[in-house]
C-alpha cells in the first residue's frame, strides 16, 4: 500500500493547497507513482494542473457517492507519473448526501484500499474546515502534513488541527494517524514577525517541524494561474527548489529511497517534458 499523506490545516490561506501540488509533483519527478486527491470543493489543486472542475464530467464526488470506482476517475496530468482524482461541482452540498449514507467517515478509504496499489504516495487535499470531506482524508491517511503560515493567526488554525486529530484518533476514526509533520510556509526571515513565529514553533514542536521552510516567492502564485506545478512553471525558482528539498527530507523521515542515478536522469527528462508542455 502506499503512504496516504492528508495535507490539512482548518485555517485557509496558508499554502495548504500550494503544498499539495507541488509536493506531490516534486515526488513525482523523484521516480515515484504519486496520487493526488483534490477534497476540497474549490477545486484550487485540480485547477492548479489544468483540470478546472467546471470542466470535470467524473471526479472525487463520484467516488465519494458510489457511483464511480475511483480508476474511472482518476486523470493524468503534465508530469509524469502524477494522477489526479479531481474535485467537481457536486463536491460543494456533497455532505448533504452522505448525511445517511452509511460508513460515510470511510468513503475514501475504502477507494483507496481498493484501488491505490499502483501508487507509492497519495496526497490529500482536504478543505480548510473539519468538515466530512476532511474527516474522510485523515480517516484514510497514515499522517497528516500540516502547513503554517509564518504569522501568529495561523497557530490558531494549528490548534484547531490537532484537536481534530486527537478526536479521529481517540474516537476510533483512525487510531494510527500520525502527525507528519509541520511545515513553515510563505516564509520572510526580513521581517521580526516571521523569525519570532519560526523560533516559537521550533521550539514547541522541536524535529516535528521540517527543516525545509517554504519561502514567499511570486512564482508560487503565478503558476496556478497557468495550470501548472512550479516545477513545470519555473523549475529553478526558490519555490520548486523548496519543494523538492521538501520532498527529499520527508523521503529520509519515512527512510523511503530511490536509485540516485535513475531519480536524475528521470527527473531532468521530468523538466524538459514539463517546461514543454508550459
């Protein structure tokens, strides 16, 4: 089975759905089968690699709701050895439906159990609340991978997070979810705000943190808007290379390795066909 990773923290505008793609992406191009689940009903992740969810006939909700196996639905996208479950339409109301549905808390776990044995990595994008989307991510996922903007705000959204989590986990939802590990995003070390958020949460969370930090950087916002991984963006941005480093220290975390020599000459293969299709 693969690593199921729910990338979720309950206060939006913190890079969640940024992290996501480019994590899963950066996987990728390390020679790793890589699935991404786009939960939330934005749509921001399925969007972000050119698979807008106005234009979506079959996606998430469709497996959610029974309807679908999750083979149909699942898309290729630009980069190699990246597949997309996409978000659609139907995903917003979706909790309506499921309301009587039964073991409605299992939906994506049970796709995954099923379908998931081609992929090494399955990345979650769940919502930006704790709703039942979110709760069928960390459900179904072995850890979570939490994103903190570098600012005092998002430590609420932290909270609010692990409080979740101890609930799934002491409720019988999923007693083996772990935390990941937390991530510092839209870091600006120019400012004394900035520096005195990632000292505090370094030394709470001490090695929980990652020592890669993700840092502000304009290609990182630009992408999306060109439906595309940064990697495939600009590939020698501080962005893609933040994501890469990302990708290598969870890699060592979870002592998951790939040959070296076959990673980079996949991954440089992975750069041009990316740069082409941008």
């Amino acid at each position: 089975m693969p690593r199921i990773i729910a990338v979720s923290n309950q206060k939006g505008g913190v890079g969640k759905t940024t992290t996501a793609v480019n994590l899963a992406t950066a996987l990728a191009l390390e020679d790793f089968m890589v699935l991404l689940i786009d939960l939330d009903p934005q749509g921001n992740a399925s969007s972000g690699l050119s698979v807008p969810k106005t234009e979506v006939s079959v996606g998430v909700a469709d497996v959610l709701l029974g309807f679908r196996e999750m083979p149909d639905a699942v898309v290729p996208t630009c980069v190699d050895g990246l597949h997309l479950l996409p978000a659609t339409r139907e995903l917003i109301g979706l909790e309506i439906e499921l309301v009587e549905a039964s073991r409605r808390e299992y939906r994506i776990k049970r796709a995954l159990s099923a379908h998931a044995a081609p992929y090494d990595f399955v990345i979650i994008d769940c919502p930006p609340s704790l709703n039942m989307l979110t709760i069928n991510g960390l459900a179904a996922a072995d850890g979570v991978l939490i994103p903190v903007q570098a600012e005092y705000y998002a430590m609420e959204g932290l909270s609010e997070l692990l409080r979740a989590m101890n609930q799934i986990q002491k409720g019988g939802l999923n007693r083996e979810l772990r935390r990941e590990g937390i991530l510092l995003t839209m870091v600006d070390r120019r400012t004394r705000l900035c520096r005195d958020v990632v000292d505090q949460l370094r030394e709470v969370f001490g090695t929980e943190v990652f020592q890669t930090e993700i840092p502000r950087n304009v290609r990182l916002g630009e992408a999306p808007s060109f439906g595309r991984p940064v990697h495939a963006y600009d590939p020698l941005c501080r962005g893609a290379i933040s994501y890469t480093n990302l990708a290598l220290e969870l890699l060592d975390r979870i002592g998951c390795e790939a040959d070296d020599e076959d990673t980079a000459a996949h991954t440089e293969q992975n750069l041009v066909r990316s740069q082409e299709a941008s």
